[in-house]
C-alpha cells in the first residue's frame, strides 16, 4: 500500500469590503490545481474578517475540487477512450 499527502494552502488577500483566497494543493506528487474564491462584505454589514475568510475559502475548495474532478474524468478518459461517467 502506498500513502500520498497532499496539503492544501489557502492563502488570503483583504481589503476591507472584499476577500480573496486562493486554494492550492501542494506535497510531492500533488496535481497543480487550484481553485479562487471571492467574498464580498455588504456596505451595510459589520466588518468581520473571520467571515469573509471562511465564505472564501469554502468558494476557493469549491472551485478546487471541480478542478480535481475535471482532471479525473480526462484521465478516465484518456485509459477508456470513453465520455467519463463521473459525477459531483
């Protein structure tokens, strides 16, 4: 049996009405992929950076995994010269 690890780094970008997070996998052999996510503050709501770096992140882990199974269904593909049946 084999083990891989890959880590997944969200970094974040603030500045005061709207967060950015880039979500990427990192450890050897890990696909490059990653996946960015946007959280926008209303005017009206308090500031609370925990907020916006969680709706972030979660949006950027969205994005990240599509991007793994986009990548899954073309090497499916690639072994079976068939559409994959893959779903999420």
């Amino acid at each position: 049996m084999t083990t891989q690890h890959w880590n997944i780094d969200l970094s974040f970008e603030e500045d005061g009405t709207r967060t950015a997070c880039k979500a990427s996998l990192t450890g050897p052999n890990a696909p490059g992929v990653e996946g960015k996510g946007i959280a926008r503050r209303n005017p009206g709501d308090t500031p609370d950076a925990k907020i916006g770096e969680e709706l972030a992140a979660a949006r950027a882990c969205s994005e990240l995994a599509h991007e793994l199974v986009g990548r899954a269904a073309a090497d499916v593909e690639s072994h079976t010269h068939r559409p994959a049946d893959i779903g999420m």
